[in-house]
C-alpha cells in the first residue's frame, strides 16, 4: 500500500522585528528631548553658566541652538538619501568611507554608554539630595542607583511605544515646573522689572562667556544626542523621511529657546545686579529659591521630585539609542549575533538592553567600591569622554555631509549641501577645541586625569579604524556590507560606493 505525501511542513516563524511605524513625530522628539533632561540640566548647570558668564549666560544657549540648527540643515538633507538605521556612522560612512564610518561606530558607542552611565551617579546623588530635602534622612547613593538600573532595563525591555508614552508624561512634568516658574517671575514682574539685559552686546562679549559658551556647547551637544536618534529610531518611525527631519528641528528649536528663556527668566528673579552673586553662594539652591519665592514652597519640593523623574526619563532615552545602535552593529556583523534578538512579543531588542544594563551595574558598581563620589567622579569623569565623543562624531558627520553631496549627483541646493555643512564644520570644532580646553569645568580632576579622559576619543576612533583595516583584509564580505542601504529603500540620489 503506498503512503500517500504527507503535507510540507509549515514555514519556520522569520525571527521577530522591531516594530516598525510606530513612533511619531511627537515619540521621536520625547526621545530626543527627554535625554536633554531639562529640568537637571537647568537647576543643576545654569547657575554655574551664570556664575561664570554673567546675565550674558542666556546668549549662550541660544548660541548652541544656532550652532546646532546650521548642523541640522545639511544632517536632514542628507537623511533622505540614507535609509540606514545606524545613525551617525552610516551617513560618515557613505561621505568618509568605510574605516572612518567603523571609528565613528566605536565613537558613539563609548559616546552614549558614557553619557548614559554616568547619569546613574547622578540620579544617586539627586535622590540623596531629594531624600535630604523633603524627609530630613540620608540615604545611600548605591541602591538608588542600582535600582534605576533595574528599573531602566525593564522600561527600555517593554515596546517602544510604552518608552515613548513614559518619557512624554515625564517631559510633559519636568518642563511645566519651569514653565510654572517663569510664570511666577512674569507675572510678578521680577526683583526690579523686566529688562533684555541679558541679550545686550555688552553683557555678552565678557571674559566669561567663553566658559559660559563651553558650559552650554557641552551641555546643548550632550543633550542634542537627538540629532542622532532620530535616525537610530528610522525603521520604527512613521513615514521616516519626513518625521525625522521634523523631529530633529523641533528638538533644536525647543531646547535652544527653552534654554534661553528660563535662564534668562531666573536672572529676572533676581535681578541683574545680584543674580551672579546668588548663583555664586547657592548655585545648588538658585532655582529652588526663586520657584519659593515666586510661587512657593510646595513647588519647591515638586521640583525635588521631579529633578530624579528628570534623571530617570535621560537615562531611559540613552538607553534606548544605546539598545539600537548594538542592534545595528550586531546586524553589520561586528558584535555577537545573540545581542541582535528582538523579544517576540514586545519587538525590543532585549538582550542587547541586558548586555548594556550589565555593563552599567560594573561600572557603578566598581566606582562604589573604590569609595568614589557619585556627581564628581562617576559622572562627571565618565560624561566627560561620551560628551566630548558625541561632539566629535557630530563633526565628522557635518564633514561626511559635504563630502557626500560632492560626489553624489542629487538635485538639493547649495544651501544644504555646501554652505550649511561648511558653517558647521566650523562652528562645531570650534565648540569642540572650546569644550577641550576648558575641560576641567566638567571633569573637576586634575590634568592627568583630564588628559586620559579627552585621549579616549581619539583612541576608540583609531582602534575602529584600525578593526575596518583588519575586516578588509580577513572579512571581505563583512567589511563590504558594513552600513549598506537596507532592500527596499530608495534613495534620493544616487551615490558612488562608499570606500
């Protein structure tokens, strides 16, 4: 008797994908601004951009915001000929060649962990300052931190659109307690009236301005980390080509303003004459002095409460580009194919979150043990390499720009592709040569200490270029594909092969 053909078997379930058109122009601007974490960057670095700058500090700001929307000018032309989800490294990949795209993708990686670690001191220290303030205890700095490592992981391990509503709520807190207390302020019309002081030739252009200017670069170029993520975030965006670029000037346009006007509206609080002496004697306490006075007491411990929800939203933004940029370099074939899995139901790259919420709790950890302070050592020391890593790739990506369209054939204007990018490159280095030489405004170490933190950035970008030389010769096919344009897109112009 024969036996009748039995049935093919069914197809083996395709390994699950990010979920894709899912974030909005909204979501992707959370992203972007969330990791700015304005509220801390406000009460916990504008005074010190006062003290030192004077009521020219407000100038500053909006400087950076200019700085950065001439950056973002020839970055979102170009996000329309690249369909690659690598962020910076596939565009300094397609306009600078392969070796320096592979140093720009070890850059960014040292360039967010850093920035993201090192915020873990701070939300130790914040909540010892909050625990303080409010209830009158000291609490250890380690478990609070341990725990928002914890409580990171879990947040970046769900969907993305359950990140993009956490960190909308979050935001949407943190800038209205700002807002709260400009209106405070306005309405009462300051310490001695309303004046543009602050915006006059003369209050700018004083001896301090340029570390008030190297204070907002750092602190703009740390937290305009969005530039890249909007591109990091492309194949779950919707309708990437326009939601990028719409993201990217609004977090610009957002930041830099926002910024200028609430500094400038605390300058009001106490006028111009003895702001940088208040700033001077409470730097740590200027905010929640004015948000007293001018609204009250009860403002004052939200805004405690709010500084740590503020660290908290930062650190789940990183986290969140940290998880898709090891997606990316797991795809390109240069990490672990095991960190490349996406969770089946919740479409998150999961194992790449726990590899990074791994390396965390080490660094923390060994920081803690060696007795180190959570705000001068754990995060200024290791901000301080991923601020200045961040800034450098944002200049090789305006270099990337120019090259690019140079020998691209594309119907874009000569605006953004040869004047903006050529303004960028240099405004962006020199922030990036102002931030360098007055280093030790952010590290608060010595020179030995400083001199090793600046030289990892040029060190991880050479050891990249380097692994690019070596994949050439003993990788041929994975050094031949390194950020290639994923099937299906069509780009605006068409290129010659990257190098």
């Amino acid at each position: 008797m024969s036996v009748p053909p039995q049935p093919p078997p069914p197809p083996h379930p395709a390994a699950p994908g990010l979920r894709t058109g899912t974030l909005t122009t909204a979501d992707i601007s959370f992203f972007v601004v969330s990791a700015a974490a304005p509220l801390t960057v406000m009460a916990g670095v504008a005074p010190i951009a006062i003290m030192l700058g004077g009521i020219g500090a407000p100038a500053g700001y909006l400087l950076a915001g200019i700085t950065l929307t001439v950056f973002a000018v020839g970055f979102t032309t170009m996000s329309r000929h690249v369909g690659h989800g690598g962020g910076f490294y596939a565009y300094i990949t397609r306009g600078l060649g392969r070796p320096a795209g592979m140093g720009a993708a070890l850059l960014a990686m040292l360039g967010y962990n850093g920035m993201e670690i090192g915020v873990y001191g701070l939300l130790g220290s914040a909540s010892q300052d909050t625990a303080l303030a409010l209830f009158g205890v000291e609490i250890p700095w380690l478990p609070v931190s341990l725990a928002g490592l914890v409580l990171i992981w879990y947040l970046g391990y769900r969907s993305i659109d359950f990140g993009a509503k956490v960190l909308g709520v979050l935001l949407v807190a943190e800038t209205g307690i700002l807002l709260l207390l400009a209106g405070g302020v306005l309405l009462d019309g300051g310490a001695s009236g309303l004046t543009l002081d602050s915006f006059a030739p003369a209050n700018v252009a004083v001896p301090g301005m340029a570390a008030v200017l190297a204070c907002a670069f750092a602190c703009a170029f740390a937290a305009f980390t969005g530039f890249e993520s909007t591109a990091i975030y492309r194949r779950e965006a919707r309708d990437p080509r326009r939601t990028i670029p719409r993201a990217t000037f609004i977090a610009v346009a957002f930041l830099g303003l926002f910024y200028a006007f609430i500094v400038w509206t605390v300058i009001q609080a106490y006028g111009s004459d003895k702001v940088v002496q208040a700033a001077t004697d409470d730097a740590g306490g200027l905010f929640f002095a004015a948000i007293t006075t001018y609204v009250g007491a009860w403002a004052a411990d939200l805004m405690h409460v709010l500084i740590v929800s503020s660290v908290i939203a930062s650190l789940l933004a990183f986290h969140n580009a940290i998880n898709r940029y090891t997606l990316s370099l797991t795809e390109e074939g240069l990490l672990p194919p095991v960190l490349g899995r996406i969770h089946p139901r919740h479409r998150s790259p999961y194992l790449a979150g726990a590899a990074q919420t791994a390396v965390g709790a080490v660094v923390v950890a060994g920081f803690a043990l060696a007795g180190a302070d959570p705000y001068t050592q754990l995060l200024l020391w290791v901000n301080t390499p991923g601020m200045i890593g961040l800034m450098a790739l944002q200049l090789l990506a305006a270099a990337a720009v120019l090259c690019y369209f140079r020998r691209a054939r594309h119907q874009e204007g000569v605006w953004p592709t040869v004047v903006a990018p050529v303004a960028a490159i240099a405004l962006l280095g020199a922030a990036l040569a102002l931030v360098t030489a007055n280093v030790e405004l952010f590290s608060g170490a010595g020179t030995g200490t400083n001199v090793l933190l600046v030289s990892l950035v040029p060190a991880v970008f050479v050891l990249g270029v380097a692994l690019a030389l070596r994949l050439r010769r003993t990788r041929p096919e994975v050094y031949a594909r390194f950020a290639a344009e994923p099937e299906g897109e069509t780009p605006a112009a068409r290129e010659p092969a990257t190098r």
